[in-house]
C-alpha cells in the first residue's frame, strides 16, 4: 500500500472546507526521521499559523480532533511548537506484512496506466563503447522496469548513433589504410584500430598548433600571478586577493588543457607509424567529414561500407547489453529517420516556424541566445534535426503520454531547445523529460580513463569486475568459514551476478544528477552501500528459509500471527510497508537511487534484526513469525533489486 499518500489524503480531508489548499497542506507529510518522533510527521500547523491567524498548536490540535486515522495509527502526539506526530499500530503494520506476503506483487498496487517511450543507452556505435554509456544503458533500463512494474505501458527504444562523423573516419580509414588480414581475421578488432588510429590523428592535427599559444597564456598566467601575489595577499588586499585566487583557478585549468594538448600531440609522436600516417593525410578531419557527407548524399561505395560495418558493431553492441541484461522493443538509429529530415525542414519552413538565417535553417526559440540549426549552409542536417523528426515519428506511431529521454546532463540545452521547437510545433500535450546524469569519474576526478588515455571499453570493464566479485565472495578461506560448500561453476555464476550487479548498483544508488567515481574495488565489497551487501543479505534470508524446513506456501502464510515485540522487528516491518512508497517516488522523479537506497536500508535494518533477533532458536510462536520477516525481507530485495535490473544467488 502507498502509506504516504494514504496518510496524506487523511489529512487532507481533515483540512479540507476548513483550510485553504488543503491537497498543498496534506503533501506536508514526511516519513518521520527520529524514531522517538514517531513513524510520520506532519508539519502543517505551523505553516497555516499565518494564513488562519491562530496559534501553531491550537491549530494542530484542531487538525487532530478532525483527523480520522485510528484505523491506521496510534492516536497523534502533537509535539514542540505544533508537530503532529504519528505512529502506525504494531496491528496494523502486523497484518500489512502479512499482506506482502501472501500477494505475488507484494501488496504493490497498479497505477492509472500511462504510456512512456523512453529514449536511453543510445550510444554512437562503431567505436568502442565506454563506460559513460553505462550510465544511460542501466538507467534507463531501471526507470523502464520500474514503470513497467508499476503498470505502465513502456516503449523502450535505442536510439542508436549509426550516423554521424564516425563512420566518415571509419570510412576514410578503411580505404586508406586498413589492415586486410587483420579485417578478415577479427573484423571488429580492426575497425575499431582505424577508429582510434583516426582519432588519435585528428586529435593530433588540432592540438599541435594550439600548443604553443597554450603555453604562452600559461607563461603569461604565471607571470600575473607572480605580480598580483607581490602586491596583494600578504597586504591584506581584497581585491589583490580575489584577482590571485582567480588567477590560481585559471592557471589550474590552463595547465590541465595544455597537458591533455601535450598527451595528444605525444600519442602520434611516440610511434612512428602514426606519425607518417599523420604525415601522409593532412587536415585528416575534414576528409572524413568529407566521407561521412558523401555518405549521407547516397554514395554507393561508402554506403557499402557502411551497410557492411553496421551488423559488425551492432553485434558488438549485443553482446555488451546481452551481458548486461537489457533489451529495447525498437532500436531506431539516426539513420532511420535520415530520408524524414529534407521534408521535415521544408514543412517547418512553410509553417514559419523555421527561417533562412545566413545559408542555415534555423528555429529562433524565445529565451535562447542562439537559434536551433536544422539545416547548415552547406546542406547537412544535424544532431537536432534528427531529434525532431524522432519525436514526430513517436507521436504519430506510439501516441506517448510522455517521452523519456536519459542522456548525459551535458546535453541539456539540447533539449531544452528541441523541447521549445516541439512546443512550436504545437505538441502541447506530451510529457518531454530530459533525465538527465552526471559524468563517471575517475580516482583523479577527471572522466574517467585508463592509463594510455583512451577511455575504458566496457565489455573489458565488466570482465574486470566480475574478476574483482569472485575475489571477494569466492575467497577460499571466506567460503571456508561460512561452510558454504560451490562447485567451481557455482562460484562462476555468483561472481557473474555479484560482479554486474556491482557495477549497475554503483551507478543507480548515486543520484543520477551528481557525477561519481568508478572504482571497482569498492563496489563489490561486502560491507557498505554496495549491492554486494544486499544481495548478501538476500542469500541469507534464503539460507535460514531453507534450514527452517518450512514450507513457505498460502497455508503456511496463513496461520502464522506477526509480532513485533522488539525494536528491530518493528523497524524492519515498518521498512518492508514502505516498499510500494520508495517504488512510486523512484518512479515518479526516475531516480532509482531511491530505490536502491531503500533496499540498501532494508538490507542493514535485516542485518540488525538478525544479530538481535534468534529466529531458529525462538520459541514457536515467534519463529514463525520471524520467518516470516525474513521471507518477505528476501522477496522485496529480489524484487526491488530486479527493477534495477541486478539478480540475486541463493547462496553466497
Ligand atoms: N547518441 C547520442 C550520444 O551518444 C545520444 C542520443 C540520445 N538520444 C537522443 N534522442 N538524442 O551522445
């Protein structure tokens, strides 16, 4: 049961011919955050003192007197200068978990049915994919279950880059220096070698002739620092102060860019054969743009090429979300919407919605500085152009209530603009959310990156902690100890989901919006807010079910009477009924970090009721009912834990 909610329309009509804005008032409820102040807390007196001109508390206890809630709570304390404080009855959360337990979705109900398209992982294919693209891929695969769970009705669609400028560079490379053994023996291998030979040129020829500027404004920087430092700080002068702290941040950044300039310029001047190929194909950049524009026109060769690279890295893509579990209903790259976009310019430009502006076609949108560009000067369509005509496919195919969209926070203005332009489009009606995530981080608080510079590939990044999982769950002398007694293939498959689940959780417990740092030692440790913990805490509940020897069926659920004599059985009952709460709040703001956070707090509350609480050794009446806790406790973290797409092993 949604608690909250179900609290807060109490109060609500408690409020309501009485109180303006009743609804605002009643959301003023929140999950108490000291036990001794109860279960809930609503502060709503003191906000209405104003508005009513009474007392705080005469006014609490007027919403009390009117307040009917002795179904559920004890009767209300009211506290200090007007908090109303509520606890649930130890009845009442009794049988609420009996509830749970006997009802296959766990008591969670099913809410009025939306239909979300949601537009997540989409990465750029054919070059090598990184762990940034974690973020989307895990993400977004959550908010799709969860929703789903929920009762919504979930598109999910890849939106593949299968488009843009790398297939100019692919191309270019492949018909200039492509290795043709190396092409038949391991086709991927050797496109993703073009990919980053190509790159790494290209990021060449652009940093080279920056370096020397560079390094001037660094010297300059340095050298203003010297004289501001000389007449400031020490003097007690503010402003020499300010200007000296300004000039350290500057010079902070300047030194990071010039060493990022200086690793390019390095990456081709250490190997020779990079050089003579950075030698040998000048202005490298526009050349592939060159290619990925014949492209675009139909070019028969390089859409050959293209046709012939794309189930390449598709498959490579596969085998990643295979991995990982995650699948889409549609995968409908850039390249599907490509024949849309010359009469979608033109019918923005009949309506007048879009405007010749220099050569471009542009959208101007009230509150931006620059406009939309659907069109360039030179003909090409863009990054935007596609979107748009993504969005009118979606409306006219899927007729969305709303439409998801879980990319990385660097491209909000993008959607910000691309929001406007579908306003102006007159689309009023559909949902548009640009869920957006920060950046994964490296130990240096720089995106994250190996050593030799390039980011890290995932499927290499997944095997690194699937590794690192068997380490720690499978060590030999920790098996010992438990008596825990795997084969070696057992142990295989525990790593598999430990070392996974690892990696999601760290990304989904994190607040989606606030960057965080990759590091796969701690996330599959066993102590800590890591998924490990919890799926160790699963394994546990299942290991005493099974030395119960109960047979946990609907006779069984039955008959068993709840008690909840001790404050960490109350605790843990009182957690497991705010099951369906933290999954529609995660739902409604798509942040599973709420989700993973209650599981997280789920799993230690367990761990406390399990050092204080005998279960096998309780007398009969209290065991059964403590099986029960911890049958339902394993059966909301296998559930919660499966809408953030990570299993659970029965033993570990
Ligand atoms: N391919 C893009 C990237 O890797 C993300 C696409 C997101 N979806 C969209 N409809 N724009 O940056």
């Amino acid at each position: 049961m949604q608690l909250l909610s179900t609290i807060a329309a109490r109060f609500e009509n408690a409020l309501r011919d009485w109180v303006p804005d009743a609804e605002r008032y009643a959301q003023l409820v929140t999950i108490a955050r000291e036990p001794k102040h109860g279960d809930y807390q609503a502060n709503i007196a003191m906000p209405l003192a104003k508005p009513l001109g009474q007392p705080p508390r005469e006014i609490a206890s007027r919403i009390v007197e009117r307040l009917k809630i002795d179904d559920l709570c004890e009767p209300p304390e009211i506290a200090g200068p007007g908090f109303i404080n509520l606890r649930l009855q130890n009845a009442f959360l009794a049988a609420a978990v009996k509830q749970m337990a006997a009802d296959e979705r766990l008591a969670v109900g099913k809410q009025p049915t939306r239909r979300f398209v949601v537009d997540f992982s989409s990465p750029n294919v054919a070059k090598p994919m990184h762990v940034g693209h974690i973020r989307s891929t895990v993400i977004g695969d959550s908010i799709c279950r969860l929703l789903r769970f929920l009762g919504h009705e979930v598109i999910s669609d890849n939106h593949l880059g299968d488009w843009g400028t790398q297939f100019g560079m692919i191309i270019y490379g492949y018909k200039h220096f492509v290795d043709s053994d190396a092409f038949r023996a391991n086709p991927v291998a050797e496109l993703s070698r073009i990919y980053r030979v190509v790159q790494a040129i290209i990021g060449y020829q652009s940093a080279r002739p920056q370096l020397d500027a560079e390094k001037r404004r660094l010297t300059r920087l340095r050298q203003q620092l010297i004289a501001a430092d000389a007449t400031g700080e020490g003097n007690g002068n503010k402003e020499a102060a300010k200007k000296v702290k300004q000039l350290r941040k500057e010079i902070a950044a300047a030194e990071m860019r010039l060493r990022e300039l200086e690793e390019k310029v390095q990456a081709v001047d250490d190997d020779p054969q990079l050089a003579r190929l950075a030698a040998e194909h000048p202005d490298l950049e526009t050349r592939a743009q060159r290619e990925t524009a014949r492209l675009h026109q139909g070019d028969p060769e390089n859409l050959a090429l293209w046709k012939q690279f794309m189930p390449l890295a598709i498959r490579e893509i596969d085998n990643v979300y295979r991995r990982l579990g995650v699948q889409f209903d549609y995968t409908l790259g850039e390249s599907f919407y490509h024949p849309m976009l010359s009469s979608l310019v033109e019918k923005l430009l009949a309506a007048g919605i879009a405007t010749e502006s220099d050569g471009a076609i542009c959208v101007f949108l009230e509150g931006f500085e620059t406009p939309m560009i659907i069109r360039k000067r030179d003909g090409a369509f863009l990054y935007a152009t596609t979107d748009l005509a993504t969005i009118e496919y979606r409306l006219d195919h899927f007729a969305p209530d709303a439409i998801l969209y879980v990319v990385d926070h660097r491209q909000a203005e993008h959607f910000q603009k691309l929001f406007a332009a579908v306003r102006r489009l007159g689309h009023k009606d559909v949902e548009l959310q640009h869920v957006a995530f920060g950046t994964v981080l490296g130990p240096d608080g720089r995106p994250f990156k190996t050593r030799s510079g390039s980011v890290v590939g995932l499927e290499y990044l997944l095997d690194e902690a699937v590794e690192r999982a068997y380490g720690v769950v499978c060590d030999p002398q920790r098996l010992d100890r438990s008596g825990l007694e795997l084969t070696e293939a057992q142990q295989k498959e525990i790593a598999e989901v430990v070392g996974i689940g690892a990696i999601k959780y760290a990304d989904l417990s994190h607040n989606r919006t606030s960057d965080y740092e990759f590091n796969i030692d701690q996330m599959v440790q066993l102590e800590g807010n890591t998924a490990t913990y919890i799926q160790y805490m699963y394994a546990r509940t299942a290991s005493i079910l099974r030395k119960s020897e109960i047979m946990v069926d609907a006779s069984w659920l039955e008959q068993v009477d709840v008690v909840l004599e001790t404050p960490a059985e109350r605790a843990l009952a009182l957690q497991l009924v705010q099951f369906e709460d933290a999954l529609v709040q995660s739902a409604h703001e798509y942040m599973p970090s709420i989700l993973a956070n209650y599981l997280y707090t789920l799993a230690r509350q367990y761990a406390v009721f399990f050092d204080q609480c005998p279960v096998l050794a309780a007398p009969p009446s209290m065991r059964d009912s403590r099986l029960l806790l911890c049958y339902v406790v394993g059966r909301v973290i296998r559930q919660g834990l499966d809408l953030l797409g990570i299993g659970v092993v029965e033993r570990m």
